[in-house]
C-alpha cells in the first residue's frame, strides 16, 4: 500500500482510462453438485443430469459462463499437496461440452453454517495444524473456523499458491482452440469468510449473540494475539515509537506499547458506536483504522500472490459484500469495510465513495504497477433497494462503486445478495438499472436452480439484462 494515505487525501481517485473487458452474463452453480466426494451414486448421477439441462436451459436465455465455487477443502483436504481434481474434471468436462465458460472462485473458506449454504465443506484439517492462533476471534471470544485470520496470511500464503497452481496446471494450461468454450475467463481470489472482503462480522460462530444477527452492527473480529501485535506494531509506527504522544492522544498512562489490549478496547464497544468515538482521535478511532488498513494490505498480499501463480491472462476478482443497512454504518465498520479517517464516511458522499476509495485505489495502484493486469471488483447488492424501513442504501452504495470503478479504470462486477431477489419484479427492475446506467461490464446471478425457476425470469426478462450490460 506504498503512497497510498497520499493518494487519499482528496478522498477522490484519479482518473484513468478504463481497460478493455469482455462483457459477460453469468449464471451462479450451485455450491456443489450432487455429492462431491462420489460422482457415481444414483442420486449423484441424477443431480449432474438436472445441472446439464439446467446449464443448456440458461445458455438459451443468454448466459455465456458459469460462477464455480472450487472449494479448496474439497481438493486437498487429506494433506498438503495432496489433490483430487475429479469432481471440477467433471465440472470443466461439463461445462465445455455446454458450451459454457466459467468463472473460478478460488475458494478459500469453508462452505456450511452461513446465509445461503445447503453443503459442509469445512478448510483442510491439516491446515489448522500448522501453527496456534489462526482464527478469527470475536469480542465474545467466539472463534471462527469459516477461514483463516487474515493475520495468519503468512502462515498459509504458500498453501494457497500451492493450491492456485495446481489448478492453474489443471485447468489453465490446456491447450485449445481458441473459440473453444469451457475456458477459464476469471479468477475470484477468496478474502474473507464466503470468499467475501470482510470480517466474519456475522457469521455462525457468533449465533446467538444479539448483535451479530441482521440488521445489527455485527461483532468486532479482531481480537487474539497476532491482531495484537499487528495493531501495536502499527500504532508504533503512527506515533514514531512514542509511548508518550499514543498516551497524549489517548489520554492514558501506558507504560509501553505491549500494554496495549484490543480486547480492552473493545470493551463497551456498543456504547463507543452509538456515540460515534471514532469520528474524533483517540484509541477507537485508531483501532478501527488499522482493523480496515489490516483487509486492505491482505487483499494487496492476495492479488499479489495470485499475480506470482498465474501471471496477468485472466482477470482476477475480488467480491465485496454490500453491507448497506445501518443508518450509523457500524456494520460496515465492523466488517472492516470503512476507515473512519475519512471524511466519505456518510451516506451522502457517492461522489467521494462512501469510504470505499481506499480499496479502489489500491486495486488502481496494482493495476498501474503491473504491466496487463485486470482487475474486477464486485458489489453483492445489485438488486437491493434504497428504503427507510428497513433502513437499505444498495442502490446508492452500487452508485458509488460504479463511480470510483469510472475513476479508477478497475472493472465493476456486480451480484445480487440473495437467491430471493430473482423472484421480485422491483428486484430485478433495480438490477436492470443498473445495468441500463452502464455501471458493471459483469453481471452474475444467484442460483441457477433459482434463476431458471423464478416465473420472472423469462427469455425476454433475460434477454433484456443482456442487451442492457451490452450497452456503451
């Protein structure tokens, strides 16, 4: 993230001349077909037959790929390096003799638990035996087995590689025509837990707790010991290793900076919110700032790591959840979404962003340093409407990424939240919308089963949101 506080300081990116993207329409598969781990049992057989004519049925509508979670639990659950590629052989095999191309969530998170998921594919084992403390921890001490902390990314960088490389060498490195469907065309890096931006905010782990069901703030994910060090290595360096100027700003009597505790800080943490501690300086407001700064540089290590494995023949996609429905936005703060530094921190800023500048701006940097780099940054609430009851701002909060994606020169993709929106006639309006205003050169949908399903769905709906992404 070199220069990238400067580059901020306007809270407005510069402008850059957008790359050159195929447009694309996308169906959501189902998170798993039939039962992974035995493609030859009668209920198996019957779950791929229904996937091809469902697959057939959607490339009529207009669909040209298909949105794959490759679940890394799946693949190299047994041991390091130890792979099984026989279900994506079928997908891929499938897929191209559909005529369907696909896109590849790398999956690094686990699949059970969560909002939408109907299978159990939990991360390796093994991978939670290679060092303590790679989870992460919530403010009531609840640990979250969805994916590995962020903190720990050094610990596991090697694994993912090991991981993208060999689907690199699977899938990616086969020779073929070049009209040739079934090809890979991107490349989505998981982030977070559901393979999101974000912290586990409200995940299962924390069922149960008031303040982690929708449409609270959710609950603050940063505690244990390598968040701990990461937060007092940042605050030494923000106050030039001074002890004294933290207490200053503080106004406490620290000794050193080992006596700072983010589980201290976040007691009260409901009350601090409510009265908006990190609009001034002071340990709230530096806490949330390194709590965002600390996703950011993860996503930074990510895409640089997947630019090592596959170099920069496919664009590469990171998928950020639209957290839209908390007037005080401290639900994207606990999600780590927002710094509270700036000033865009409002819901009447789309100009500047709504505080989601630093991440375009990084993905800009990246974009500027590496020679043919592509990257798409995808918004979850395409098809979510603004309303005051309950409190939504989805179409204001897609405005604004479709602003920082014009500035930025990095390519939009957008998503609805959820299956059920297929299903609403002023869903699907406001997805068409956004569409019509040329605000995404991607638009994928969740699920096909739903999709195909929904009595909206028809080929004319279908072909309308086709010819509405194909507009200049």
């Amino acid at each position: 993230m070199k220069g990238l506080w400067s580059l901020l300081l306007g809270v407005v990116l510069v402008s850059s001349a957008p790359m050159a993207y195929a447009k694309q329409m996308a169906v959501m598969a189902p998170l798993v077909v039939g039962d992974p781990h035995d493609l030859t049992t009668a209920a198996s057989r019957e779950a791929w037959s229904q996937f091809r004519d469902d697959l057939r049925a959607a490339k009529a509508r207009g669909f040209d790929s298909v949105s794959v979670d490759v679940w890394w639990g799946l693949v190299e659950s047994r041991a390091s390096g130890n792979f099984d590629w026989t279900y994506y052989d079928k997908m891929a095999s499938v897929l191209r003799e559909e005529g369907l191309d696909w896109i590849a969530i790398l999956s690094t998170h686990a699949c059970g638990g969560n909002v939408g998921d109907n299978c159990n594919i939990p991360l390796p084992e093994w991978v939670w035996r290679k060092a303590e403390n790679l989870s992460y921890v919530s403010e009531s001490g609840a640990n979250s087995r969805d994916v590995v902390a962020h903190f720990a990314d050094d610990v596991v960088m090697d694994d993912y590689k090991l991981f993208w490389g060999a689907f690199k060498n699977r899938y990616l490195n086969v020779v073929a025509p070049v009209d040739a469907k079934g090809r890979v065309l991107e490349l989505h890096l998981s982030l977070g837990a559901s393979g999101e931006l974000h912290y586990p905010a409200y995940h299962a782990h924390d069922a149960g707790h008031p303040e982690a069901a929708y449409p609270e703030r959710g609950l603050f994910q940063g505690l244990g010991p390598r968040a701990n060090d990461e937060f007092r290595a940042q605050l030494k360096t923000n106050y030039g290793n001074s002890i004294d100027a933290l207490n200053t700003a503080w106004g406490r009597h620290l000794r050193s900076f080992d006596e700072v505790s983010i589980e201290t800080e976040v007691v009260g943490l409901s009350d601090k919110l409510k009265a908006k501690a990190y609009a001034r300086p002071g340990a709230l407001r530096d806490l949330l700032s390194w709590y965002n700064d600390s996703l950011v540089n993860h996503m930074e290590r990510m895409v640089r790591g997947a630019v090592q494995t596959f170099g920069t023949q496919k664009v590469i996609a990171v998928k950020v959840p639209g957290i839209h429905w908390n007037a005080s936005r401290s639900a994207e703060l606990m999600n780590g979404l927002l710094d509270p530094r700036e000033e865009a921190v409002t819901w009447n800023s789309v100009e500047r962003g709504l505080g989601y500048a630093k991440i375009f701006a990084e993905l800009q940097s990246l974009q500027r340093e590496i020679p043919g780099l592509k990257l798409r940054a995808y918004i979850t609430a395409a098809a979510t409407a603004d309303a005051q009851v309950p409190f939504s701002r989805a179409e204001t909060l897609v405005r604004a990424f479709a602003h920082l994606s014009g500035q930025s020169g990095v390519s939009l993709g957008i998503e609805n939240a959820l299956a059920g929106d297929v299903y609403s006639e002023n869903s699907l309006r406001i997805l068409e919308g956004h569409l019509g205003a040329s605000r995404a050169e991607s638009v994928t949908l969740l699920r096909l089963e739903d999709v195909l399903r929904s009595p909206l769905m028809t080929d004319a709906r279908c072909h309308r949101l086709l010819m509405k992404l194909a507009e200049p």
